[in-house]
C-alpha cells in the first residue's frame, strides 16, 4: 500500500470513529484517558526501551541537544505525561454544553450546543508528551485524532499508540479514534493534508518552517501561529520597579518561547530611569541588548538594531530595544512589527490601559503582567493544544472549548413558518 | 492598471480602513447606517435608473425571468434595503461584548472580548440588495468590507457603492471601509481570492456552482454551505396532525430556498395513514413525489426514487419520501444523505426528541417544528449574512457575532511568571 492510501485509510477509519466518539459519555471518555494513564507508568519500560532506539538513530545523526533533550522519554517525562492525563479527565467536558438558549415569540426556544469539531489532524515536531498531551484533549473534546510527530519520533510514537489503542479497545471505544500514522516517510505529511474529504481541522506545532509547510500545502483549515514578536510597552506613566520585574520576567524566565517578549518599548520621560536599572539586570542574565539610537546613547553596551531586529523573534537572550516619544509610536510600532500573539503596557494611567487594551491587536492583550501569561493553563482554560494568531475559529490559546463548535438546537410544539 | 492591480489596491485600502472601523463607537457606525439608509429613499430615481441599464442588459442577453425578478430595484426594495439596514441598527453591537471574565488563583483577571475580524470579501450573484445587506451588516460588526455582486448588476452595485461612500465619507469614516470592486471582469473574483494578506474572511452566497468555484480557489478562508438537503423524520409516535403540518410547511411555503424539506422519512408504523393524507394536500399544492418502493405501494402515483433522488436538492415542488422501519434507520439515511444543513423530527416520545437532538449532525436539529426555521432573523440573530454548514468559526446561521472574533484581555497588578 502507498503512504498516500494508507493515510487516506486511516483517515476514512477516523471519520467513522469520530461518529462515535463524538456522542460518548464524560464518564466513558474519562476512563479511556484514566486506562492510558495507568498503561503509561505500567509500560514504563517499554517506551523507554523504544525512545532509546530513536535516541541512537538521533545521536546518529547528530541532531542537537536541544532536539534530543525534547526527544527524550525520561520516567519524569513518563509521569507529566499520565499526570497530565489525569488534568484532562478533571477538566469540564465542553461537549453538550448550552453556550445560549433563548424563546422565540413563536414559543421555539433555540440554544446553541456545544459539539465535537470531527477528525483533527495533528502535526508536530520531535516531541513524543505531545502524543499523549494531543491525544488526550481531542479525545476529550469528543474529536477523533490523527497523530503525526517529528520522524526522529517513530518508535516512540509508535509504542505510545499502541497503548492509547490498548486503552481505547479495553474501553469499547474504536481504537481509530486515536491513531499515529505507521509510515516513517515525509510523504505522510502532504497525504494527511489533502484529506479535506475526511479531517476537519489541521493543528501544526513547531517552527515557523513546518508551520508554513502545513499552511500553504493543506486543503484542510488550519488553525496555527506563525511566531511570537511580543512588546511590552513601559509607558510614561509605569512603575518602574513593576515594569522592571515584568520586563524581566518576560524576556529572562525562559526565552525559547513563543510569549517570550523579544521587543521592550520605553515612553523617552522614563527611558533613562528605567533603561539604566534594567541594563544591570539584563546584563547579569546574560541579555543581549540591540537598540535605537537612543537606547544606545542611554546604555553604551547595546548594539545598534536594525530593522531585522524590530521583526525578530529570537527566542534567544536577545532583546531589541526602542525609547518612543508617545503611546502613539509604541502602538503604530506593535500595528507594524507585532504578530498578532501577546502584547503588554506597563502603567499606572486608567485611559491608557483602556485604550492599549482597545486598539491593540493581538490575541492575548495584557495590562500591568508579564506576556508570558498567553498559555492556556495560565489563563484558565485548562489545558492548550496550541495558539492561534488567525482570528477565524479561535484567536489566542485554544483549549478543550476550541475543540469544538456549536449547533443549534430548536425545540417546537408544532411551529410552521408563516 | 490590471484587474489583479485595482483588486490588489482595494484590498490594501480595505485593511487600512479597517483599523478605523474596528475601533468606532456603535453611535458612529449606527449614524453611518442611518445616512446610507436615508440616500437610499432619496436617491431612488437614481439607483432604479442605473438598474434600468443592467436589466436592459440581462433582457437583451436573455437572462431567466427569475434571475430578471431578483436583479430588478423596485421602489419596494429600496424601501426594504432602507428598512433592513434600520433594523442592523437596532441590533446590538458585538464588538466590545465580554463573553466571559474570571479571576485567576494570582489575581490576574482574564476576559474574552468581542473585536472585528478585519475585512471580508462577499461574493453573491446578481441581487443588489445584497449589496447593502451585507454592507450594512459588516459595519455594524467592525468589519471593512469588499462586495463583489454578479457582473449582471455591476450599474446597479456601482450607484449603491457611490451611496455607501458618500455616507461613509460624511460621516467621517474611510470610504474604502465598504467597496464595489469598480470592475466588471470575472478575473475580479479571482484576483479577490488571492488577497490573503489583507483580507480576512470570504463569504460566498449563491447557487453551488458559484460557492465550489470560490472554495477551490481561495486563498483565504471562507464560510459557506454547498446545499441543503433537509429532512424530516416523522417518528412513529408523532402527531399525524402536527406531522402534516409541518411538512407541508417545510416543502410548499418557499420551496426555491436552502432549508426547505427534500426529503421526507416515515416510520413504517404511521407510514399508511400518515402518507395518504400527506400525499393529497401535497397532490394539491403540485409538489411531484418519488419513494421508495413501500412509498410508492402506499402513493400509487408516486414515482420510483433512484439513489439521485436521495442526494437532491431539488429546490422546486418535488420531495422524496422514504419509508424507515426504525428510528436508527432515519438517522442512518440523514448521516449519510444529509447536507449538514437543516433536519428534524417530528415525535411526541421524550427520548426519541433527545436522541435525534443529540445523535444528528446538523447546523440546525430541530424537534417539532419546520426546517424553514434556519435562518438568522427566525432563530433571533437578528439578521444574517449566511449560513455555514462547516464547522470551523461558525456552524448554521450567521448574524454578527459570526462576523467577529475574540481576544483575550489581562487585568494585572505587576503579576509575573514563576
């Protein structure tokens, strides 16, 4: 069988389990995710024993530590993952419950139900947790899901499957509800895409570079963010210990991430006050400092930044640096660099913590907090499968809710349309 | 300039305006509607004038009588455009309406907001008042729109566009915030769908021919459905009053339109004395039947359905009629016939009402009451501008909440990440 007919088979076997997973009782549901929990510890061993396989042929290859430190299946990896299981099952189901209900003159009352999104299509990197973490929450969003993980993954990806699939059988739930497609080769990815007539929704997670792959070859929507270029703006008005704190937070507690702040903004009445403070502290934590011209007068150290670091999403301990002359400047500066994901004011001025959150376009706009807050367990959804920069669908974390859509429901006593 | 040229340039003018848009009061929006809507009635002589111009045209190119009847601008459809765009203003606002505002452990209150999308692109056929119609509603939602009707009533949308803008422009608001692509090339539709750096959102709205053509060749996400093919399942303890009643009411009060019944499921327990009755009043208003073989024992003069007949929207005075020996036998035929679209029972059993609520997978599922009531001013959205029988973003009518999105606001004290 080719890759392209064999994804085209599970794809069809997912569809039809979606049928039925999308009706299935929490309490059912809750158990399939209790079973792959307690498979996960009792298998221990065994998942090890095939991470080390993926491990060699990483090593092998002579992938960095970084990749290999994600590709690791540790016992402390094995644990987050059944514990992060046992968060899920603790979570509301979303599935059929009213968002709305409301009586018409006619005496029809119509509600809107929530309800399952169908097949979602997962795509990630290197990661096996991100097997379970996905699997889980599809599941409990009552979707069917279909797994695609980074190939250095496979074997690890594989013996996870196999025990969610234990788990769902075990369960009376159609084991196709939760599959990892068993082809090694690249080809899968393109055959998952051009499943329109079977999958509803493709999550990509990772890179910018497999981001846009998925993007421009899927016929299935997609839901995803291209990066994080995150201001904080300290404005005239700001606190400077509590811009300094969050400003530190933001670029220092852990910078690989997408709600890492990568550009700080400084109102010029505060700049040299603040900037001199900060310097130290960035200093200390090893930050780079690329500036404006006056950043630069303010702090010698800092290198002159080009346009390229205004659109930089380092993901680094790197930090551009711009001193703006109003609000105005801050806004029309995240209106052109921004990316839609996490934006921050820093101040103590009411109208102006109104208007940033207003006219502030991002999917996660926060005043007098760090930006690393845009998560979804953080802003208590729960849970997050990703994070959307596109608006349609979702726009910001996406928990078990965004795994879902409405239907509406009408109840009649015999109403005709006159 | 080529048509990709002046399409491209709209499109850049659009994105720009909707920066304005997205932010103005509802007092502003709702003055604009208002002006539109009073040019409308003064300006009269003038749009029938120009619409004289396209039914000229149509006549001479031999356009249907029907497609004549929906091009024509009488006075009572200007009235009608004016009056609808005053009930757009009488609707609330969207944006700015929080769905949802909650406290975190840490004191961080987290909120979701209601914004824009940003800017849509319409696509219909050639009936101006869609012009205003979806104007009206993609203002009153924050949106900029571009509007781009059937080139069959390209005079008629070039006056109503000149109308819209005056209003816009008088009330201080960018004109470029609602444009008639001024070209009547069919490339047009084309070079609209590869804007997807600037525009948002497509909404197709017209035959299936029109809305397939748009899918395939977006660029850009779109909402819309393909067809409707509605049922109606009358149960074996339905009211043979009620069920008469409201299939009659789902096939013969407007048959043309997408939430009328194309076919109609019997229990075979009432199947006799159900469809004896049904077939007369049918026979009356001249709706054509074709069965299934019990169906055409019972109806001597019904015709054989063929597998055709299942898939069909016939959107004409002919239904198919099916008996089903179970209830499992009605939601096997909907899951695989059905459109997503509209479907119903008719029933008095409690359990039978919640299952086929639970159980069928329509944008609509309705208990005893005609499928005629999908639509947005029926299920009390006040208007709508589509509907959606895909999932994502929107499923079933959509008013102007489906013509927004939400972002996620952060009330902080100097709350950091740990």
């Amino acid at each position: 069988m080719s890759v392209e007919e064999t994804v085209r088979e599970l794809a069809v076997a997912a569809q039809k389990a979606a049928k039925v997973v999308c009706v299935l009782s929490t309490d059912k549901k809750n158990e399939a995710l209790e079973r792959i929990s307690r498979k996960l510890i009792a298998e221990a061993q065994q998942i090890k024993q095939e991470n080390e396989k993926d491990l060699a042929y990483a090593r092998e290859q002579g992938l960095s530590d970084a990749m290999i430190d994600r590709l690791t299946v540790s016992d402390a990896v094995i644990e987050s993952m059944a514990n992060g299981l046992r968060d899920v099952i603790g979570l509301p189901d979303p599935v059929g419950s009213v968002t709305g209900m409301w009586l018409r003159p006619n005496g029809l009352q119509v509600g809107r139900v929530r309800i399952p999104l169908g097949v979602i299509g997962m795509i990630y990197e290197a990661r096996p947790n991100a097997t379970i973490d996905a699997a889980g929450l599809c599941l409990k969003a009552g979707n069917a899901v279909i797994l695609r993980g980074g190939s250095e993954a496979f074997n690890s990806n594989t013996v996870l499957a196999r025990i969610i699939q234990e788990a769902l059988r075990e369960t009376g739930i159609p084991e196709a509800a939760a599959q990892v497609i068993p082809v090694r080769d690249r080809l899968a990815v393109n055959a998952l895409l051009a499943q329109d007539d079977s999958v509803d929704l493709i999550i990509p997670r990772g890179g910018e570079a497999l981001i846009r792959f998925v993007t421009e070859n899927s016929r299935i929507p997609v839901l995803k963010h291209y990066k994080g270029v995150c201001h904080i703006y300290v404005d005239e008005t700001a606190g400077i210990g509590m811009a300094e704190e969050i400003s530190y937070n933001a670029k220092v507690q852990r910078p690989g991430v997408c709600n890492a702040m990568e550009t700080l903004l400084v109102h010029e009445a505060v700049a040299e006050a603040f900037l001199l403070q900060m310097a130290r502290r960035f200093a200390e934590a090893g930050v780079e400092l690329r500036g404006c011209p006056k950043t630069c007068q303010i702090i010698p150290e800092a290198k002159q930044a080009t346009d390229e670091d205004w659109q930089a999403e380092y993901l680094d301990l790197i930090l551009a640096v711009k001193v703006v002359s109003s609000m105005d400047e801050a806004i029309e500066h995240i209106a052109e660099y921004g990316s839609a994901h996490t934006e921050a004011i820093v101040t103590s001025d009411y109208g102006r913590a109104r208007r940033f959150l207003r006219e502030v376009d991002a999917s996660v706009v926060l005043v007098n907090a760090s930006t690393r807050f845009n998560d979804g367990g953080e802003l208590g959804l729960g849970a997050e499968i990703g994070i959307s920069t596109s608006k349609l669908h979702a726009y910001g974390p996406m928990g078990l809710e965004e795994l879902t859509t409405t239907k509406f429901v009408v109840f009649g006593d015999g109403q005709v349309r006159t």
